[in-house]
C-alpha cells in the first residue's frame, strides 16, 4: 500500500516541482524582455561564465544540447530520480542562454525537423526569445533569417507557426513588424495569419506601459487592415499596451460603429494608467445613450483601478443627466481594495453630488455589490 501511494504522489511532485520550475524561469524571461527601437546592445558579463555566447557549429550544438538536456523519469521514479531531472532542467536553460541567437535559430530547426517528442525542447524557444532582445551582433542576420523561413515558399506550416509563436514572445520592433506583415498581406494562408494575429496579442499581454513604443506601428496596421477579423485582434494588442494614441484611435473608432463594436470590446481590456486622461474626456456631461459616454465609462469600470474609478465618480458628482443605469453598472464592476475605499468615500453625507439620484444610485450599487461579495 505505502508503495502505491509513493508511486501516486512522486509524479504529483514533480509536475508541481517542475510547474514552479517553469513559472521561475518565464519570469525571470519576461522581467528580462525589453522593447526596442533598434537592437538592444549585448553585455557579455566575463564573470559569468553561462552567459558567455558560444561560437560552435550546428552540430556542436545539437550534440550539446543532447547532453545537457536530456534526462527521463521512469514510471514511478525514485528521489534520486526526480533530483536528476530538476537539476538537469536547470542545467539545460544554462547551456540554451550561452547559445547566440544563431545557434538558437538552427537548433530549433533542427529540433523541429526531427518531428519527434524532445525533452525540454519548450526551453529552446524561450532562449531564443530572450537572445532576440538581448544581444545586437547577429540579431539583424537571424531576423533575417527568420524572415526568409516566413516567406511562402519557404519550410513548412508547422515550422512556420512555430517561428511566429517565438516572435510572439519577443515584444521588439523588427518581431512585430514581421507578425504584422504577415497579417497585412491578403495572399497569405489564413491558418498563418491566425498564428500571427495570437502572437501580436500575446506579445502585448500584461498591459505592461513599457511597450508602448510598439503602440504605432499596431495603429498604422489597424488602420490599414481591411479584413475586421485580423483587424479586431490589432485592436486588442492596442488596447493591452493602453498608449494614450491608440486608446484615442480605438474610442474614435467606436464611436462611430457603436458600444458593441469590436472597437469597443478591445478597449475593454485596457489597463495601463496612462489611457485614463484620454478616457476621462469621454465622460462629459452627455446624454446616457451617447456612445463615447458608455465606451470610455466602461472601459475605466473595467480598469480595476482606484484611479480610473475616481474618475468616475468625479464625473458622477458633476453630472446633472439622469445616469442612474449607467452609474450602477459601473459601480458593480470594481473588484480593487482602492475603488471599494473610493466608492465608499463618495457616499458620506458631506459630499456634493449635483444630482442626487447619482448618489442615491451609487449607493444601492455599492450595498449590492457588499451584499454579493458577503461584505457588511
């Protein structure tokens, strides 16, 4: 019995070992990924000597990464077992990150080539990710080369994806405008341009405001793309950097074709600070079926921000039409410690309100939101 139970709970172990494992080294990756306007310059640090890049041929390469990355568990694999293997995993992202983006890029071919089931080969797109960003001397050469396996007639679909998936995961200029090369050209096979389309938007997943020099070239795209599929997805890699130009764009571009537009869905998850200001003037003293009005309000209810909702309750007290509706679908959707407080705030019996239906309504939001989330 002792046994089976050893045999059920190691492999637990080590897909929660090797989990935590994983989400150590991406973090490490993204906090280490930086947009650029041009190359970022490499710094060779002599006193590490993991992060000195190899010169070795392909072959010396692939042999190595061999050697340092391939270790397998048994069925029920001993203790011992399970050390090698999380040892040589740490082992493996050493010997990738002492790789130059060249080698990377080769290997990966190779690798892929195979068509079998490699152990830590996920390892060698993440290096190669992180070479991409970080290192100036032969980056221009494998952008190049990556650009020339993209072409149409050149490797395969499967390879082709797999490449677009890397550049998806390096927010730089020369990455994004490769993705959206491929999603401007009409000729090109759709299932690639669909990789493409999820790679600009996983690029610019975390709403992280440091790529908000990427923001450009996606509004100059958005504004280009013809086909509004492709073009709804621009849209929401706009909306996740949040730069005030491409927020602007978005909410002028709802405006026009209406709060259920595709425009005003992406702006739903904006959540970069800097978009407030631009947002801020959507919420004039309008009518509550005015469309700026409920684009730009609902996109500052969804920021999970103290200072998006400030905004609106600044808004609230100012405001002499009757919002009510509008008021407490937003007062519902704060779901931060900061709007709870400011919400909270707004309500003592000292604060102004020019219309105090507004007060009233944002009161009977703020107790159903208490009474659904169990608070008193």
């Amino acid at each position: 019995m002792k046994s089976n139970q050893k045999g059920f709970i190691i492999p637990i172990l080590v897909i929660i070992i090797a989990s935590l494992l994983a989400i150590g080294g991406l973090y490490f990756f993204t906090e280490m990924k930086k947009p650029s306007d041009s190359f970022p310059v490499q710094q060779k640090d002599s006193n590490n000597s993991d992060m000195v890049l190899s010169k070795l041929s392909d072959n010396d390469v692939y042999k190595k990464f061999i050697e340092d990355c391939s270790v397998k568990l048994s069925t029920n694999p001993s203790d011992k077992e399970i050390d090698q293997f999380l040892n040589n995993r740490t082992q493996c992202q050493k010997t990738l990150y002492s790789f130059n983006s060249s080698e990377l890029l080769n290997l990966k071919r190779q690798l892929d080539a195979t068509g079998d089931y490699i152990q830590n080969k996920d390892l060698v797109d993440d290096a190669l990710s992180y070479r991409l960003t970080t290192e100036v001397e032969t980056n221009k050469t494998t952008y190049a080369n990556i650009s020339n396996s993209l072409e149409k007639n050149s490797s395969n679909k499967e390879d082709k994806i797999s490449t677009i998936r890397i550049l998806g995961k390096t927010p730089s200029k020369p990455s994004l405008l490769q993705l959206l090369k491929i999603l401007l050209d009409d000729n090109e096979d759709n299932e690639i341009k669909y990789a493409a389309s999820e790679a600009v938007v996983a690029m610019t997943s975390g709403s992280n405001s440091s790529l908000e020099a990427l923001s450009p070239l996606l509004e100059d795209s958005y504004l280009k793309m013809k086909d509004n599929f492709y073009k709804y997805g621009i849209a929401i890699a706009i909306a996740n950097i949040g730069a005030p130009s491409g927020i602007q764009l978005l909410l002028k571009d709802a405006i026009v074709n209406g709060n259920e537009s595709a425009p005003a869905h992406a702006l739903l998850g904006t959540r970069n600070l800097n978009a407030i200001p631009v947002l801020a003037k959507g919420l004039r003293n309008q009518r509550s079926s005015d469309v700026e009005l409920i684009v730009s309000g609902n996109t500052l209810a969804e920021m999970g921000s103290s200072e998006a909702t400030k905004v609106i309750i600044n808004w609230a007290k100012s405001t002499d039409v009757d919002n009510t509706t509008l008021i407490k679908n937003w007062i519902l959707k704060i779901r931060d410690e900061g709007s709870f407080q400011v919400v909270s705030d707004s309500l003592a019996s000292n604060v102004y309100f020019k219309n105090i239906e507004i007060k009233n309504a944002i009161q009977d939001a703020f107790s159903e939101y208490k009474n659904n989330h169990g608070i008193k």
